[in-house]
C-alpha cells in the first residue's frame, strides 16, 4: 500500500503573534536549542527521507475525449475535468489533484518507489472503471495515464513536468500507461559540453537572471529579492541551474559566472535604486568559493565602497566542506556589509556548532518542509523549532517554496518573519521584476488571502 494518506495538522497552541520578538534569556535560548537538537533526530530523519522519497507526477489525460465531445457537445465536454479531479481526489486520498487542462488532471504525491507510482496509475485506471454518470447519462471515460518520478532533493519541478510530458507522449503512442525514474534517465545534456560552452555564453549574453521577492509577512511589502542565473541556449532551449551549476563547479568556471551575476547585480540594483525600490538583493555562493581566497578578494574588490545592498546566500553543505576557510571569509564579506543568509536549512545535515559561528543574520527554511508543512505531523515541529532557535539567535527566518494560502497562514501564527515562493510570484527577469514593484503585485497575489494574523486556524486545516 502506498503512503499517499495525509494525516491533517493538529492544532499547536502557544505560537503568539507573528512577528512578537522579545530578549530571550540564557536558559530559554538553551532550552530553545535543547528543543531543536531534541528535534534533529527527527529533521534529520525528514532529510534522509526525502533524500530517499519520490516526487511523483501523474498525467491523467481522457483518452476518449473526441467522443464523449460529440455525445456532451463542447461545452459540456469542457467542464468534465472538474469531474475527473474528484474521482482522483477519491481514489488516491492524499494526493494533490488538480485539472491541467479541459482533458487532462495532474495528480501529486510522494511514494517510495517506481512501484508504488505505478500502483498508484493502476489504481487509477481500476477506479475509472466505473462509467461516470454526466447529466443522467452514463458514461465510460478511459484514461492514459504518463507520469514521472523524482527525488524529492535532487528533482526541479520543471524537470518532473517535461518528464511526465514526455511519458505521456510514449503512452499515447504505446497505447499503455508509462512512467520514467527521472533519477535514471539519461538528460541528454553531455557536463562536458556545457563546460566548453559557458564562457561563450557569458560574452554572448545567453545567461541571464531572474528575480523572486520575498516579502515580509506581517507588513506585506518586499523586503528583498533572490537573483536566480538561468541559461537561454540557442539550440537546447532553457538550461536549468542543476544542469550548468554543477558543471561550472567541476571546470571551476563557477567564479567568472558568479562574478559575471555580482555585476550584473549591481547594475540591476541600481537601476531599482533610481526607480525608488532600494532593496537588498541576495546571489548564492557556491562552496567551492568560500574556501577560494583569490574569488573572496575580486568580490571584495567589486562590490568596493559603493554601499549597495548585497546579500549572499550559502548552503550548510557549503560550510560544513573547509568550515574554516568558510567561516573566516564570510566573516570578512560581513564586514563588508554584505548580508549573509543560510539557505536550504534542514536540507542537509544541520549542525548547531557552524550554525552558532556564522555571521549570518537570515535563515531560510528548505521548501521540502514548507510544502508539506500542512500535510504532515513532523513537518511544522521542525519548522516552529527553527524559527524559535533562529529568533533567539537573532536572525530573522525566511520560509521559501511557499505556494498555498494555507501554507501562508499558518507560518505567518509560527511568527515566520518572510516568505518566498509561487503564491508571491514566480522568479521574474528584471522589467518583470520592477513592473512588479511599480504595481504592488505582491499585495494583489495576498488579496484574496488577506487573513487576519489572529484569526483562527480554519484556514490552515482545511487545505
């Protein structure tokens, strides 16, 4: 049996108002601390499980479309997928089914292996069995089902998506179900041609940057904005980041790329400065650098004396591979007043000792906690006990992957000081991006959730 049940969040008293920040002793810090290494065992536990756990994406497309069109006529046939989202809601509890389009539902969960996704798509198509009953008629709707499976740690959503495009495009033309193990299909991008290709892409201008806000939760303005480096190939099409990141970091051209975003940066910022959006804007920091005296010194050099609001991101992993040479060169961009932000937290194997020494102001919570923080027990322990231990270390936390309203709701009763994720905005490029500022874009994504920070917790339950 697949592990597709969500057992709904039970109510945790004693959050106290989002945002409430007060001088915490010396014994509740300790406590605090106790509290979340009490709790390690647990995140830990939640790492290795989503190291281990599958991201599963199913295409359920009405094969039989064209016929249930001429007996229900177009508009009638339109509004069948609603129809089906409820029939996979019911078959699959749990999982997250929404319509894709008026012939197709997409259908989300997590399993623990292949097996239990292609269980899940058999499941499926014996639950179809059934006609369905459409305006006192019966009728038989079958299905073709393509799907993907991913690793939760290592999976970009998009990658999942063209994947499970993809299987279905093999299923319509087999004329079976399929789903392919993204983790072990060949993504026919060669590492060692993106290598050889980068430099040219830099002068060329294929590389570019996108931007996503995050937004402080109980003010409801921009607060910063992550800059994001994508790849615009001219026959590949878009290159994600886990594809030409790796590479960059094996050829060591990692530090002209994150040179070439610095400045980048900088121009874009300025630019938003002279619009009237003065913000801070963050850049990951690969690893490899931080231990990279000659890098820690042209980026020093560049961002100079020009005061520009600068915010570097790092991962845990990062500092855990030299932490001294890490920890000694953040300190020095510190000095520099460049913001340091932890990111991915709980992602990796979380150790209070580096934690403690790093001159990092912000924490940013993994989004593989966030997306299932309404849909899991463990889950929102994990998340409250950071945000308390971040607070009493005086930082503020970021929750990243924030997609729902109910998500929203319940990290704002947490006292989550920023959010950042697609209920916001997507990651845009820069036109995008001030366009977005200009029009308080971020206030119209919330208007339909302008919850009330004390109101009950209906909101987050029901989701």
């Amino acid at each position: 049996m697949m592990p597709l049940s969500l057992t709904p969040v039970s109510p945790l008293g004693g959050f106290g108002l989002p945002g409430e920040r007060r001088e915490l002793s010396g014994a509740e810090i300790e406590q605090g601390s106790t509290a979340v290494a009490a709790n390690s065992g647990a995140a830990e536990a939640s790492c290795v499980r989503a190291s281990e756990t599958l991201r599963i994406l199913l295409l359920a497309e009405i094969a039989n479309f064209t016929l249930l069109r001429r007996h229900l006529g177009v508009t009638r046939s339109e509004t069948i997928v609603a129809e089906l989202v409820d029939r996979c809601a019911q078959i699959l509890p749990g999982a997250r089914s929404r319509s894709s389009s008026d012939r197709l539902v997409a259908i989300e969960f997590e399993a623990a292996s292949l097996e239990d996704a292609e269980a899940a798509a058999a499941r499926l198509q014996q639950g179809f069995a059934e006609p369905f009953n459409l305006d006192r008629e019966t009728h038989a709707i079958r299905l073709r089902i393509g799907g993907a499976a991913g690793r939760n740690c290592d999976c970009e959503e998009v990658q999942l998506a063209e994947w499970a495009e993809k299987a279905l495009a093999e299923a319509r033309a087999e004329g079976r179900d399929i789903i392919r193990d993204v983790a072990s299909t060949h993504l026919g991008v060669d590492p060692l041609e993106l290598i050889h290709e980068l430099p040219r892409a830099l002068r060329e201008g294929e590389i570019f940057l996108q931007y996503q806000p995050k937004v402080r939760v109980r003010q409801q303005e921009v607060a910063s904005a992550e800059a994001l480096v994508r790849w615009r190939h001219p026959t590949r099409g878009l290159v994600l980041p886990g594809e030409f990141i790796q590479a960059a970091e094996q050829s060591r051209g990692i530090g002209a790329l994150t040179l070439w975003t610095l400045e980048q940066v900088l121009r874009d910022q300025r630019m938003l400065a002279q619009a009237g959006y003065d913000i801070p804007i963050f850049i990951n920091i690969s690893g490899v650098l931080l231990a990279d005296a000659g890098f820690v010194d042209q980026a020093c050099a560049r961002l100079g004396d020009h005061g520009a609001k600068i915010g570097f991101e790092i991962t845990e992993t990062a500092v855990i591979r030299d932490p001294e040479s890490a920890i000694r060169h953040l300190q020095r961009f510190a000095d520099i007043g460049v913001v340091i932000a932890i990111d991915d937290y709980g992602a990796g194997l979380s150790s209070l000792a580096y934690l403690k020494q790093l001159p990092a102001s912000e924490l940013k919570i993994d989004k593989l906690f966030v997306t299932q923080l309404t849909s899991s027990n463990r889950d929102p322990l994990i998340v409250r006990s950071t945000i308390d231990l971040a607070h009493a270390l005086d930082m503020e936390v970021t929750a990243e992957g924030v997609e729902t309203p109910a998500a929203m709701a319940l990290l704002s009763v947490m006292g989550c000081d920023l959010v950042q994720g697609y209920l916001i905005s997507r990651p845009v490029e820069i036109d995008a991006f001030r366009q977005f500022l200009e029009e308080d874009e971020h206030l119209k994504a919330l208007d339909g959730q302008r919850f009330s920070f004390l109101r009950s917790d209906r909101l987050w339950k029901s989701a």
